[in-house]
C-alpha cells in the first residue's frame, strides 16, 4: 500500500499507547527478529515515525553498547515523547518479562522436588548432551582429515577439559597455532 512508511502521524503518542506496545513485544518475544516486529508496529501499523527515521536508529542502535532492541525501544521512546517516552517505553519492554521469570520461578520451586519433573529435566539434559556430541563429531569428521587440527582439538580438550587450565591462556596460546594450522590445511587443499 502507498504511504504505509511515509510520513508519521501528527498527532502525539500516548504514555500508555508507547507502554501498552513495548509490553506487548516484551511478553510475546522470544528470540530474534525483534527489530522487524517493531518495525511493523512502529512505522508500518502505527506510523509513529518515517522509515528513514527507524532505519538510521536502527542502525545506530546496532553500533552502540548493550541490547539493540532495548537500545532501539528507547531511541523511539526517545523520539516520540522525550526522555520520559525512553524511559516509559524501556520499563514497559521488561517488567512483563521480569514477572514472567519470577512466576516462572515460583511456581519451578513448589514442582522441582517432583521425580516425574526431575526424570524430564535429565531426559533433556541427555538430549543435548547427544546433540551437542552430535555436532562436535561432525565436526571432527570434518577436521580429521587434517591430523595437525586434531592436535589442536585434543590440546583444547586436554588444556580446559581434563587439566582445567583457564580458558583465556589457553585461546591465547592456541589460536595462532589453530590459526597456522588452518592456513597450512587451506594451502594443502589448493594444491
């Protein structure tokens, strides 16, 4: 449709409008793709702001330190209403959330003692141990080919999993190496 992320709306934004939508993101998010949900609602929905405007915040918000849909909910907030739409609009991304966790968490502590739940929880532990083990032997599937990569694998391995040194010394000392050896295997295999 024509005009969908032209110019905003004149008309001011509510305190509670701006609450009541970053509320809803915040309970109803999980995962990524955020900033397209607020993009839909923000410019396309409610037209509270230009498609220029949103895209250079969200740009600026990604190049700046902390969450950038957090960092993004306040530069709106921000835009619409001032500091005091910033700060509305944060409080309203996480105290559903927040009290979502808490509830989560009380009602976890009156059913933890339960066998069935405990047997369920070790049940999905294993599940991602397999997969997690899955995935690594993929992996080395791969990087066995190369036995100087299986070195490094089994020094890592050795270093932090069996001897657990910390892990900054070990990267430190064990990524040229890693990184030397990646290049000698990429100039092997252009031969």
């Amino acid at each position: 449709m024509a005009g969908e992320t032209g110019a905003p709306q004149q008309r001011p934004v509510s305190l509670p409008q701006l609450f009541l939508m970053c509320l809803q993101i915040g309970l109803f998010s999980f995962g990524g793709g955020l900033s397209g949900w607020i993009y839909q609602e923000v410019v396309v929905r409610r037209r509270w702001m230009s498609e220029e405007e949103f895209l250079s915040g969200l740009a600026l918000c990604q190049v700046m330190p902390g969450i950038n849909v957090t960092n993004l909910i306040v530069y709106i907030g921000q835009l619409v209403r001032g500091v005091a739409g910033a700060c509305v609009g944060l409080v309203g991304l996480i105290v559903g959330p927040f009290f979502v966790v808490i509830g989560l968490v009380l009602i976890y502590e009156r059913i933890a003692g339960l066998a069935w739940l405990q047997a369920a929880f070790d049940g999905m532990a294993a599940a991602a141990i397999g997969l997690l083990l899955i995935v690594g032997l993929k992996g080395a599937q791969r990087v066995a080919r190369f036995p100087p990569a299986m070195l490094v694998i089994a020094a890592i391995v050795v270093t932090v999993g069996i001897l657990q040194w910390p892990l900054v010394p070990v990267v430190l000392v064990l990524a040229p190496v890693s990184v030397a050896v990646a290049w000698s295997s990429a100039k092997h295999h252009a031969r």
